[in-house]
C-alpha cells in the first residue's frame, strides 16, 4: 500500500485523505487535488504520481478526496482543501511535517482549488503556502463554453457548461474563490510563487496563460510551460498508464519539470 488514508473533520463532516508519509521527519507537504470538473475522479487515480513524488522528494503528500458537485456545489470543495490543509498546519508536530513548506499541486478542476485555498488562506491568514502547482488550470466559469476555443485536446463545452453549473449552483460563478482569473491586482499580489504547466491542444490552455500573466504583472513568481502536442489531462493519463516505460516521453518531462520546481521551493528559505 503506497499510502494511509485518514478521515479529517471538516465542518459538521469528514473527508477522507491519502497519505502519502515522507521518509524523514520535518519535510515539506503538497497537498493534491485531483482533476475531473469537480464532478468526477478520486484521489486514488493520482497514487502513482503521488506515491513518485514522496519516494523522488521525500515529502508529504496529501491527496484530498473532497466532495463531487453531485453531492454538493462550491464551497463545500474548498472548504474541505482549507480544512484539510489547516488540520495538518496545526498538529505538524503529530505529523512530523515543515509547517512553512506547505504546498499544493491541482490538476484542471483540481488546479482550480490548489490556487483559490491560496487565496483563501491569504484573506484568513492562518498559514502560509509557499508554491502553488497547476496543471492544465479550470479558472474561468465565467465565460460560455461554446466560445472558448475547442482544440482536438479539449474537453467539449457541453461538459464544461455542466461542470461550472454544478460547482457554482446559485453562487456568483464570478467570485474570485470560483474562477480565479477574476482576483482582483490586491488579491493576486499575495500569492505565493506559482508553476503552470498547458497542454497545446486543450482549449483551456488560453485562461492559463492569462492568469499566469495576471500573476506575473502583480510580481508574483510564475513558471510556465506548455507540453507540446498534449491533450488536457495528459498527465493523469500517462500516470495511469502503468505498463509505460517512464523516461522518453513528454509526459515524464513535464513531470521532471514539476519535479524540479517542487524541489527549489522546498529547500528555499522564505
């Protein structure tokens, strides 16, 4: 078994966790989140991936299984990535986690709340992140779906408009802690360095570059890559591919790539 899964209260409830324990005592945490348009996935889809980055870093990682849109909409899913993360930041001595190294990594909806629970954090002030992972980011709920470019990669915008009407429900889809792109210059120039990674032919590689830009403009520390050739989601179906030998492709590059960034941010003094 790669990983531990524990049960978190949250609010009046629990949400269940993989845990993913690092090697050594006082090392940093990534806390993950799966992809899937917040109404689809489980963290148990990511273990490969997850389980790579424990053994290569020696880190924490804590893969989140937060409630589906069908269950229940926004805010019940950050809320439990901000519970989550604030459970492990006070009992870090129980844990035998760094407090200051808390990180977070998303995949498309995923991506989505590993930077909102950033902002989240930022308004509270309860504890710090000090880098936020995205890849092949959902940020803009706003817009219609039909008039994003549909690239052979993309998911088709009849989901897309599914996915936002469920995870907004009856909240203003343009808040800031639903699509990102929206965060106003004084929210995003709290945000801790971010790294992106696009897909070439996903569609949603547009609101990407466009929030890595807003980031870069409010002097936040942003790297940004686009992989070639890929579709959204690529990452997660590389690592799902088991039976693939792992060092030639783009896939293991932009994982090492990743990697790499994971690991400065872990060793760097804030």
């Amino acid at each position: 078994m790669y990983y531990q899964k524990l049960s978190i209260p949250v609010d009046q409830h629990h949400v269940d966790v993989l845990y993913y324990k690092a090697k050594s005592a006082n090392r940093p945490v990534i806390f993950e989140m799966h992809g899937g348009g917040f109404m689809f996935g489980s963290a148990t889809s990511d273990a490969i991936m997850c389980h790579r980055l424990r053994n290569e870093l020696d880190v924490n990682v804590v893969s989140i299984e937060y409630t589906l849109t069908t269950k229940a909409p926004y805010p019940t899913q950050l809320n439990e990535v901000y519970e989550t993360m604030l459970h492990f930041y006070q009992r870090a001595n129980e844990y035998q986690i760094n407090p200051d190294k808390l990180m977070t990594l998303g995949h498309s909806a995923g991506a989505n709340l590993a930077t909102t629970v950033c902002m989240k954090a930022n308004e509270t002030k309860a504890f710090k992140v000090c880098l936020q992972v995205m890849n092949y980011p959902y940020l803009d709920l706003v817009s219609d779906s039909y008039e994003k470019e549909q690239l052979s990669g993309s998911i088709g915008p009849k989901f897309m408009e599914m996915f936002k009407e469920r995870y907004a429900g009856d909240q203003d889809p343009s808040s800031p802690f639903i699509s990102p792109i929206k965060a106003s210059d004084e929210q995003l120039q709290q945000m801790p360095p971010a790294v992106i990674v696009l897909a070439e032919y996903d569609g949603l590689k547009h609101e990407g570059l466009a929030y890595a830009n807003q980031l870069i403009k409010n002097c936040v520390e942003t790297h940004v890559k686009t992989v070639k050739k890929a579709p959204h989601a690529f990452m997660e179906k590389y690592f799902s591919a088991s039976r693939v030998v792992r060092t030639k492709y783009k896939e293991e590059q932009a994982f090492v790539w990743i990697k790499g960034h994971l690991q400065y941010y872990m060793n760097r003094e804030f």
